[in-house]
C-alpha cells in the first residue's frame, strides 16, 4: 500500500545514546570524591569497589531554596555560636561575640542567621565542613544573633554498635581491599591536614546512635554544638573513642553534661524516638549524605562547600549582598 503525498513525513528517531560513565578515578569537574562513611548507603549495591568510592557532591551542592516543615513541638534551645570552636560561653548566652575581623565578608544586618545542621559523628566531611561553617560564620560577625541547632542525621542505622578499625568497615560494607581503604582514608587526611585539621586513620568506627542520644541531652543543657566539637575533633585526631560509654560520659561531663544523667540516658532509650524523627526530616528534604546545612528555613547546602560557599549562603539567607 503505498503512503498518501499529504501524510506528514515521519523521521525515524535517533537513538539516543547515554553519556558515557566517568572513570572513577577521575573526579567529576569542581567537585572531590565522596566518602563512604558520609553517605546514606544505596539500597542496591553498586558494581565495584571503585564505584563505591566515585563522587557524589563532597564539595558541596549548588545553594538551593527549600522550606524546612520540621519544628518539634517544643523547640530546643539554640547553641550559641561560640560553642563552634570549642569555647564554652555562659549557658544564658544567646548571641555570637562580635568578631575582631576589619574585613567582614557579610555586609551588617540585624536580622537573625538561624543555622540547622544535620550531621554524624562518623562522617569525614563532616569535620571538614563543619570547620568551613565556622570560618564562615566568623566572617559574618555583624550579624546580632547567631543560632545554631545540630540536627541528628544516624547514616547507617544497622551499623554494628562494636568498635572496629575502620579499614574492616570498609571493606565488610563497600568490598575492595583493606588497601584501597586506607588509601581513601589517607586522601581524607590529606584534606583535613590542609584544612589545619589533625585526623588519624586509625581510628575505630561503629553506630552512632547513642551518641546523637548524648547529644540530645546535651542539647537540653545548652552545651550540645560544644559537645559535638570535642568529640569531633578527639575522635578524627585518634585521642579519643566515642563509642566507649565510659568515655562519652566523662567527656559529656566535662561539657556540663551531668554524668548520672548521661548514663541514665545510655541505660535507657531516652530520645531514641528524637534522634530518628529529625533523620525523618533530614530524608524529607532529600539529605542523600551530609553534612547538610539550612541557612534561616529557606536556603540549603548539600555537602561540605567550600568557605566562599557558606559565606554566599549565608549572605542570600539574610538577603545581603555576598
């Protein structure tokens, strides 16, 4: 049969070919690979060691606006901004000391700049991230209140809560060899080094649960940012083991955490349900990895970004110019 002349001409259609896979040794443009440890682990598998190991975002996700609905029924209290560098100001102090920088980033406002950030102990990037954050909230010392809310974000809930070196969990989660573990744990030191950041590969890894637990407590005190800090650092630098509850106790107790509470808090499940209902939000507003920071409800940043990162969003939450 042959075809009517005012029949439209079809076109066969291409066939559409798919990108071909980057290499995973190779970095995608402006961006570092991501480590195992700060993502949330996929539900299949993927292929290969390598591909385990092939950047999702590290270095931080385009600023995006997003609206934050998690508000627990009775808002806890905001950390100071000062407890991020490990200081420990009056518990009443609400606000952030003026900075002594002549050349601050962040133009004056007076207009708040409210901070969540969801986070894990075990995460590298999130050490590095976090240190970027506080440089960048330096920077923005006009700004008459800084708040800061740490946000509980447990990435492997099934994680075994015995210590092991963290090469074993590599390879019994990601496959590959006890080498290549340690040759991406010595690329993280290379960039917490850089950062001025003492980090130890040698460190032990388990499940973080109880910790966020702690935290939580430490939260209802107002110390909860300078806890995490110090527990942050001493676990990266290999000084101390947070997974030993011995030792979370007296270090919490060294923060203003009383230690009877703390350990009535570990004996018990005390803000278990706490700790998952913000990891509940967290994955509802697509948190694939962390660390993931919200500036004021209406602007988010995916991965640890750099110090110009941070400091661009907070300029876009307060509405100044960057």
């Amino acid at each position: 049969m042959s075809r009517p002349a005012s029949w439209p001409k079809l076109s066969r259609p291409r066939r559409r070919v798919r990108n071909r896979r980057p290499s995973p040794h190779t970095p995608r443009r402006g961006r570092t690979r991501h480590h195992p440890q700060c993502r949330v682990p996929p539900a299949r598998p993927a292929s290969s060691f390598d591909a385990r190991l092939r950047n999702h975002g590290a270095a931080g996700s385009p600023i995006r606006r997003v609206t934050v609905r998690h508000r627990p029924a009775t808002p806890p209290r905001p950390s100071p901004c000062p407890h991020l560098s490990g200081k420990t100001p009056h518990r009443n102090e609400a606000s952030m000391s003026p900075s002594t920088s002549s050349e601050p980033s962040t133009p004056a406002t007076d207009h708040p700049l409210i901070i969540e950030l969801w986070t894990d102990l075990g995460c590298p990037w999130c050490y590095i991230g976090k240190h970027r954050l506080e440089q960048a909230i330096a920077a923005a010392a006009p700004v008459s209140q800084v708040q800061l809310t740490l946000r509980s974000f447990e990435l492997d809930p099934d994680m075994s809560a015995t210590a092991v070196p963290i090469p074993e969990v590599f390879v019994a989660k990601h496959g590959g060899t006890t080498e290549q573990a340690r040759r991406m744990e010595a690329q993280m030191a290379e960039l917490a080094q850089a950062e001025g950041l003492p980090y130890s590969v040698d460190r032990p890894a388990a499940n973080t649960f109880d910790v966020h637990r702690v935290l939580h407590l430490a939260r209802a005190h107002g110390v909860a940012a300078a806890l995490f800090s110090t527990l942050q650092r001493g676990y990266f630098a290999g000084e101390l083991n947070p997974f030993d509850k011995d030792e979370l106790v007296r270090v919490a107790a060294e923060a203003g955490v009383p230690a009877e509470e703390t350990r009535a808090t570990l004996s018990g499940d005390t803000y278990a349900q706490a700790v998952r209902d913000e990891r509940a939000a967290g994955l509802a507003l697509g948190i694939q990895g962390v660390p993931f920071a919200v500036f004021n409800g209406t602007h988010a940043v995916a991965g640890a970004t750099s110090f110009e990162g941070y400091t661009t969003a907070i300029a876009q939450a307060l509405g100044v110019p960057a």
